[in-house]
C-alpha cells in the first residue's frame, strides 16, 4: 500500500514507540521501568491511529484551536469510520488510563497483569495495523527477538483476584502499606478502560474503594466492571496472541459523584462526562434545527441505543443527554444521505 507522507511518517513513529516499549519491557533496568513501557505503548497507539486517519484523509487537526486531536478523538474516529474493533478500543484504553496514572501520579501494576496488558495491545497494534496500512510488526522485528516475556498469561480473572487479596492485606492493621495498596488500586482502575469508554481515575474513586476494602467487600461488588472481561491466549512464542473479550457480570450501580453512601458503586460522574450533550448541542454540531435532529435521532434509534443515549434522573425531571457515539452515528449517515428526505417522510 502505497502511505500518503504524514501516514507515512506517523506509522514509522509508532513501530518505533511500540518497539521501544518491547524494549523497556526486557530492560534489566527496573528503576522506571513500567513508566516507560507504558509511556512508549500509549504513543505507539496514538501514532497508529493518526497514521491511519491521515491515510484516510480525516482532519487530526482541530480547526478552532490549530492543535492535533486527542487520543479519545482518535479512537472515537477509527471506531466510526476505520474499522478499529471495540475490543481493540478497549485495550487501547486501558493503557492510556494506565500511562497516565504513571506520568501524572504514580501507578504499581503487577508483573503477569502488566505482561497480559502489553501483550493483548501488541496484538491488537499488529492487527489493525495489518487490515489499514497493509503491515505488520514481524516485518520490522528482527528474528533474533525474544518474546515480551518468558511468563506464560495467566488468566485474567484469576490475577484481578490475586490483586485484590494483595490490595486487602496491605490495608490490614499495621501494615503501613496504605500507599502501595492505593497504587494497586489505581492499576486496576484503569484496566476498566477495556470495559467502558467513561473511565476517570479520581482519588474520590481510590478513597472510595479503600473504603470498601476494609469493610470487607467482595472483589465483585467493588470492581463490577473487571467482572465482565475476560481473555482469550492463543499460540505461543512471537506468535502468541492475547485478545480481551467482554462477558456478562453482575448489574453495575451508580451513584452520584459525591455520593459516600456506597464504597462499592460507580461514579455517575463517569456518565455525565460521556453523555455531555443535550439534544440542543447534539443538533447545533450537526448543522441541524433540533426538528430534523430528531427525526434523523428516530430514524438511527439513538435514544434506544445505550451506548448513544443517557437519560438523568433529577427528582421528578427527567433529561435526555447524549454521547460522541450519537453524533458520530448522525454524522456518518448524514455523509452519505439526505436527512431532507428523512424530514418531508415524516410530514406526509
């Protein structure tokens, strides 16, 4: 496949970040170690993302500020239009929240949870990297590479497990571990990114959960999220493979942000940063009179879809709001289709 020159250049930034990643894996150097390997590995993702959208022509610069568009932007548009697979999406996500729980604080994630992480993203790196720029990392590793570890993947249920038994005894009595505990806490917060998109790693959220711990929660009842992710390992050597899947778990329940009446529930402060757009803003970055807005909005079943559509509770109101999925579904159909047609159906 022939690369425009950005696509070009930005797929050469991320092999090299995501090589570079490898590298610090294996690094006999502890000292900084997994703060590099998710430094590099969130980049190399990044520069994937652009690469492609640059190949497929999309803007990556915002017009009102100049600035290149964010890491959600990017997978909010891959999504969309490019084929980037939701499971892709989600372990993408996951080392982001990571990455930026290590540049921006301080992170302790165990070794096996780490390995599973990095390896289920250079999976997904050379997968999609094979179906939209017509490469693969094989071709820019040389042979004499050893595997990013010799540890065999455990299962993933079975590590989250093990994680909170550690978290629930450096919380105990006379430890004094508080600080390590709260660091693993972190870590598997963010690995909800593979979940759900609306991960935000608060010390409310932290201080919530020590709560829960010492009160004796159950690992379910305090990480509901992390129920519904398995794994599924294939092959073995520079051929295994590591892809995250979503199974059913047990009902999720929110509350609202400051809410301390459950240590165990989630914030519904992650759903009002998700569904931030009223059915005014939703139609004004459409281009749309809110009329036409919502006959396009019935037409697609936005406000079925709960990936598209939140509706907020306050006493007896009852607010619609909606998320970038419900613009982005508008806005593909609108690219290919006449929402006129749409609006002079419904006046027959």
């Amino acid at each position: 496949m022939k690369l425009v020159r950005d696509a070009k250049t930005l797929k050469q930034k991320a092999i090299h970040s995501i090589k570079s990643g490898m590298t610090a894996f294996n690094s006999f150097e502890e000292d900084g170690r997994v703060t590099s390997v998710l430094l590099h590995s969130q980049h190399a993702c990044e520069m994937l993302l652009k690469a492609v959208l640059s190949q497929k022509k999309e803007p990556v610069f915002d017009q009102k500020t100049g600035k290149s568009i964010g890491f959600e932007r990017c997978i909010g548009l891959c999504m969309a239009k490019h084929g980037l697979t939701e499971q892709e999406a989600g372990i993408m996500r996951a080392i982001d929240r990571l990455r930026d729980a290590a540049q921006h604080w301080f992170v302790m994630v165990a070794e096996d949870i780490l390995y599973l992480n990095v390896r289920a993203l250079i999976t997904a790196f050379d997968e999609y990297l094979k179906r939209t720029l017509d490469d693969e990392l094989r071709a820019h590793i040389p042979s004499r590479v050893l595997p990013v570890s010799t540890m065999p993947p455990g299962d993933f249920e079975f590590l989250v497990d093990r994680e909170y038994t550690v978290i629930n005894d450096l919380l105990q009595p006379g430890r004094r571990a508080r600080d390590e505990a709260r660091a693993r806490i972190r870590s598997l917060l963010a690995m909800e990114a593979v979940a759900v998109e609306e991960v935000e790693i608060s010390e409310t959220d932290i201080n919530r959960i020590e709560k829960a711990v010492r009160m004796g929660a159950k690992i379910h009842e305090v990480f509901p999220r992390l129920a519904t992710i398995g794994t599924d390992v294939k092959g073995e050597g520079i051929n295994l493979t590591v892809h995250f899947s979503k199974k059913a778990g047990a009902p999720v329940r929110y509350i609202g942000g400051d809410d301390p009446a459950d240590a165990a529930a989630v914030r519904t402060l992650d759903l009002q940063k998700k569904f931030y757009l009223s059915r005014a803003a939703l139609a004004e970055r459409l281009k749309l009179s809110q009329p036409k807005a919502k006959v396009l909005r019935d037409h697609l079943r936005i406000d079925g879809d709960s990936g598209c559509h939140h509706a907020f509770e306050f006493g007896s109101q009852r607010i619609s709001q909606y998320s970038d999925n419900a613009f982005r579904k508008m806005e593909d159909w609108l690219s290919s289709n006449d929402v006129e047609r749409l609006w002079n159906d419904r006046k027959r």
